[in-house]
C-alpha cells in the first residue's frame, strides 16, 4: 500500500520527523517524494546524533535505511541532490535512491526567473524560496521544460530551450545585473551535467514501475508530500503558494501510480499544534507582536531552507478541514505540542468571518485583509517534560489527566473533526507516540 504524510497548513508541520518515525517500520520498504523540488526542508533530529539531517530533496525514509524514490512529479536540482547524497554518504548512511527519468530539472535560468518574478510581482509575491521551483514547473506546463533524460540524451531540445530563454532573460537580465547569455547558461549546464555524471546512469530509473511493482507485491512505500495544503497550486491562497500539487492526490500523480483500490494506503495529514508560515501571503491566524515573536523563539520557527523567521498563529480547523478534504485524511498527526505549554489562553479558529458572510468550510479565493475569526478560547497547561508528555499521551487522547491539554486536543479532534492519531512533543524522533 501507498502510505501518505500529508502536509495540512503552510508547509513545515514536520514532516520529515514523521516520515522517518513511520520509516522504521518494518512494513515499509521504501519512500518517496513526488512533487516539490528543493524548496522543501525536512529535518530529522535523531536523539544519539548531535546535528540534525535537513533533507531537501532525498526522501526522509533513507535516514532509517529505506530507498528512496524521487518521482516524476518532482521538479530536481541535481547539484544539490549530489550534494545531499554526498552528506548522506559522510555521515554514514549508504542512500539508494531512485531518481525518475521524466522529472523536471531545475536549470540555471529558472533561479535566475524565480528572482526576478519575486519582485516584479511586488504584492502578488508569495515570497519564494529561490530555488527555481516556480519557472521549472512552469516551463513544464508551457512545454519547455528539460526533463533529467533530455539532459543527458537530447542535445538539440536543450539547445533549442536555452535559446528560448537566452532571449526570455535579455532584457530582464540587464535590468537585474543577472548573466544570461548562451555562453554562460551552457558553461553552467555542463557543469551541472559533470556533477551528476558522478551517479548518472545507475539510479535513473522509472518510478511509476518500480514502485508498482513493491505495491502489487503487497509491500508498503510510504509517500512524503511536501508543503502543505494552503500551498497547493490549486489552493484558493494562489498566487501565494508553491507550483505544485501538495495533497494525496499528487502523491500518486507524481509517482504515476494508479488509484487501485488494493493500492491506497491510510492518508495522515500532520498538523501543528498551533501553525506558521514562512514567505508572504494570507495568514488569518497569525500572531504578531510579544507573543508571536515567544512562539516562534520557543518553537525554533526558521525556515529550514532559506533560515528566515517563519510567522506564527493560532490552530486553524478551517484550513485543517481543507487538508481534509482535499486528501481524505485519516487522521492527524499533531507536532509540536510542547511549545504551547506554560501559555495561560489558547485559541483555535473555527469559522472566518468576510465582509459580514461566515464561511465554515470554503475558503473565498480574495479579501482575505478583512478576514475576522470566529474562535474557541481555551485554557493553558503548565509544561511538561518529554518523560511528563509521554505520561499524559499513554492511553489515548480521551484519557490525558491533564484537563486543561486534553480539553485542547479535544477541541482540535472535534473543530477538524479528525481523530489524533500520533503526537509529538520534542525535535527528538523519541518524543512520539502513535495510537495506530
Ligand atoms: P516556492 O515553492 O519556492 O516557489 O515558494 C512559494 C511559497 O511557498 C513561498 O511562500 C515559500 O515560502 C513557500 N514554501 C515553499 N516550500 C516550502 C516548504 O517546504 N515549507 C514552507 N513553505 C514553503
Ligand atoms: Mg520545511
């Protein structure tokens, strides 16, 4: 079965600690990435090593030994894979990761595009990572995309897309200092062709075939989505999101594995237990000010990739029921827990309120600037150890002693209206526990 780790807010709901938990079962062979590139950040904090693994584009399952595919749907900048391949392999770990021929590549002119719509699109930015995702999948759709085997094995189309955009970039290249002439977009690409050569051809391999063939084996893969809902390309937030699909459904487009019945494994959707964004674009809940700025020092809220100061704010059950919906989730896997203990109030979103109009579910695609909420209120509880939280997780949600951090989970069982099927307390893949 396809297993799925849905991101279910603005990306960052950790994932990748997730992932990796699920990895060590025995029951799951492999991972897999399907859409996103190296935008992602997924971090794993194993508690006998001292530095984390901030993984961007290997699927986080290789920590615990898995394979790990990178489906077509992903949009790859092979440098930084033979990068993340190399740490992987310094720190011990031998990655068999399996890369597949018909992913989108990442090339020198998209980074240099990504830079220039960040600021061409001024209020309409969603403020990107930078790393070329947006004019990579939109080359694909506007079918002058390079795929990893037209690099190595299609001269003429390269050379064909790199005139395209010597002539996209001219204008646009003097006005923000950036080189783009064909002369340095080949030196570039031969170079990236030279990096790659180190692993090219042994791991190019078709995913949607491989990872058929473990399903109808009766094997599990467990899918690792990127982002998180309210950055879907389809998301009602666009043009503030990523490029690519970000929910269930992408996972299987984005490895090209079909919807047999036999195939589809439970969907858990990860939640923080209270949420952030990193980059511009609506945010209902955020906090701003004094508490804002506690949530995100205790939270370590800096993005993985790019180290900026994510937002912060309250849970949201709108766009959890969104995840939802768009998913089919499960039930959730609630994270980060801890960095709301010792708070005195608590709230969780429940409705939005625009322009005198309540929306409970559908979340309108504008005015988002004068959107109220409807809230719960609740109480705080007093911090716990990692030894203290797991006491309090042991039997269920039902059954926490503390009334005040049950009453909480409750409330976030009830407003999503999905049951919390994992929660973790801490950065270590140790302060865990799962109902299922
Ligand atoms: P892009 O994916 O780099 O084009 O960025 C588009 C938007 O998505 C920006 O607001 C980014 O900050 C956000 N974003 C992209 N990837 C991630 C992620 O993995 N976690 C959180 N935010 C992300
Ligand atoms: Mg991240």
């Amino acid at each position: 079965m396809l297993t799925g780790v849905v991101g279910t807010q603005f990306g960052d709901e950790g994932k990748g600690a997730v992932v990796h938990r699920l990895s060590l079962s025995e029951d799951i062979v492999a991972g897999a990435r399907a859409q996103g590139g190296n935008n992602a950040g997924h971090t794993i904090v194993l508690p006998d090593e001292d530095e984390p693994y901030k993984l961007h584009l290997v699927p986080s399952s290789v920590i615990a030994g898995k394979k790990g595919f990178i489906g077509r749907g992903c949009v790859v900048d092979l440098e930084v894979l033979v990068q993340e391949i190399a740490m992987l392999r310094e720190r011990g770990h031998n990655p068999d990761v399996v890369l597949d021929p018909c992913a989108h590549v990442i090339l020198p002119w998209h980074k240099a595009l990504d830079t220039i719509n960040n600021k061409k699109q001024g209020n309409f930015s969603a403020g990107s990572t930078g790393r070329g995702i947006g004019p990579a999948y939109g080359a694909k759709h506007e079918r002058w995309g390079v795929r990893v085997d037209d690099l190595f094995e299609n001269k003429e189309r390269v050379q064909q897309v790199l005139d395209v955009y010597v002539e996209r970039l001219e204008k646009d290249a003097a006005l923000f200092n950036i080189p783009a002439d064909t002369k340095t977009f080949r030196k570039n690409v031969e170079k990236i062709k030279t990096s790659f050569s180190s692993l090219y051809p042994c791991i190019v391999s078709d995913v949607s075939v491989q990872v058929e063939k473990l399903l109808q084996r009766g094997e599990g893969v467990l899918g690792e989505c990127a982002q998180g809902e309210m950055l879907d390309v389809n998301n009602p937030y666009y043009p503030y999101g990523t490029s690519s699909e970000t929910n269930a459904p992408g996972l299987f487009v984005g490895l090209g594995v079909g919807l047999k019945r036999d195939y589809i494994g439970p969907m858990y959707g990860v939640a923080k237990a209270y949420t952030s964004r990193v980059g511009d674009g609506p945010f209902p809940t955020e906090i701003k000010g004094k508490l804002g700025n506690a949530i995100r020092k205790k939270g370590n809220e800096y993005g993985t990739t790019t180290g900026r100061p994510r937002r912060v704010g309250w849970f949201d059950a709108v766009i959890v029921r969104a995840a939802s919906r768009a998913s089919g989730l499960e039930g959730l896997v609630l994270t980060k827990i801890d960095v709301l203990g010792g708070m005195d109030m608590l709230e969780i979103a429940t409705e939005y309120r625009i322009a005198e109009k309540y929306f409970q579910d559908q979340i309108p695609p504008h005015d988002y600037a004068s959107c109220a909420l409807v809230t719960e209120h609740l109480f705080g509880w007093t911090p716990y150890t990692k030894e203290g939280y797991q006491r309090q997780f042991a039997n269920g949600v039902s059954h926490i002693e503390d009334t005040n951090l049950r009453k909480y989970l409750e409330a976030i069982e009830r407003t999503t209206e999905l049951p919390i099927l994992m929660i973790s307390f801490g950065a270590e893949s140790d302060a865990f526990i799962s109902y299922v």
